[in-house]
C-alpha cells in the first residue's frame, strides 16, 4: 500500500466552496518535497513548519481511527507502519534543519522569515549556550584569540555548490551559467550550481534529486 493510498482513507469531506482542499495525501507529497529539497540543498530553506503542524493533526486523527481496529486486523499492523515512516520523515526533516541551524548560527542569527518561531528560539538558546560563552573565554586572552571577531567563526553555506535538480514546469527565462544559457523545460533534469537554481527552487518551480 502506498503512502497515498494510506491517507486518502482517511480524508474526509472538508467545508469551503471557495477554497481549494489540501488533502492529508497533499500534505504529505509537500513534506516530502521539502524533506528531500532540505536534505540536498547547502543553505537552511524557509520552514514548512504549518505543513508539519497539520500532518501531526492527521497523525493523532490517524491514529484514533487505527486503534478502533481490532488487533488482528492485518489493516491495523498495515496501517501503523505507513504512520511509523510519516513520523520518521517529520522527525528526519526537523533534524536536518535543526543541524543546518547550528551550523549556520551566526549568519542564521541576521536573516528573517526563514525559520519557524520555535526554530528562532532554538537558535537563540544555541547561540548563548555556545557561541556567547566562547566569545566571553576568549575576551579574557592575551593576543590576537582575545580579540576574536564573530566573523571569525561565521560559516556560511556554499551556494556554488552544484546540484541535480529537475523542473516542475517551463522556465520563462533561460539560466545563465558560465555565460551560457540553459533552457529549462518541465520534467528536464540538470545539474548546475545552486545559486542559479535557488529561487525556483524556493518558488516551487524545481526541485531537487
């Protein structure tokens, strides 16, 4: 049974005439996407944490509906390992960004609008559990370590860094890479830095593999 499969059993009729429906099974296919994107790509992309919010919403209703079957209902036993690899990507996704947070602290610590609240206060509580006590050490030392600079230590991610990536729809614009152009088409893979590729990736119009 597929993942999509799984969730379209439980989606259920939702209200709103106007708006477009997210399904639990969409929820899911963006996660993924992020989850992959996130795993690939050298920066911290911006969060999904309101994708990840619903999804564990779907997994507390998933799992009522799955602890209503009996125990030897192969359904049961099914059904609570596709909810056992959701979890796993959630976890694995919020894991990859929270390592990138720290990596990144100091140059994470200027930009907006990229991490969730609870990942701002993450990277507040790193920061003066870690970088604040080590900048206080080396205050107190003789020599060129006593006037360490906070950029000094800044790392920032390599955004020249090559990619393979594929599109989800025509490019308007053809790519500039080493003065040559590249023309995007939907479906058409490539591999090329990632500082061409950044805002379509973040536009949802490529994607990373």
């Amino acid at each position: 049974m597929s993942l999509e499969t799984f969730l379209n059993e439980f989606d259920g009729e939702e209200d709103g005439e106007d708006e477009e429906v997210l399904t639990a099974s969409g929820v899911l296919q963006i996660l993924s996407e992020a989850w992959i994107n996130e795993k690939l790509c050298p920066e911290l992309l911006p969060h999904k944490s309101e994708y990840v919010e619903v999804m564990m919403e779907q997994i507390a209703q998933m799992e009522d509906n799955v602890s209503r079957l009996s125990s030897t209902d192969l359904r049961n036993l099914i059904h609570r390992q596709e909810l056992e690899r959701i979890r796993y990507l959630i976890r694995s996704y919020l894991r990859i960004r929270l390592t990138k947070i720290e990596k990144y602290s100091l140059s994470l610590f200027k930009t907006n609008g990229i991490m969730s609240p609870q990942e701002t206060n993450y990277l507040r509580e790193y920061l003066t559990l870690s970088v604040a006590p080590l900048k206080s050490l080396c205050d107190r030392m003789a020599g060129p370590i006593g006037n360490l600079n906070p950029k000094q230590i800044e790392i920032s991610p390599d955004l020249e860094t090559h990619v393979f990536v594929r599109s989800k729809c025509d490019l308007s614009e053809a790519l500039i890479v080493n003065d040559d152009e590249v023309i995007v088409k939907e479906g058409s893979q490539h591999i090329l830095p990632y500082i061409t590729v950044k805002n379509h990736i973040k536009d949802n119009h490529i994607v990373l593999i």
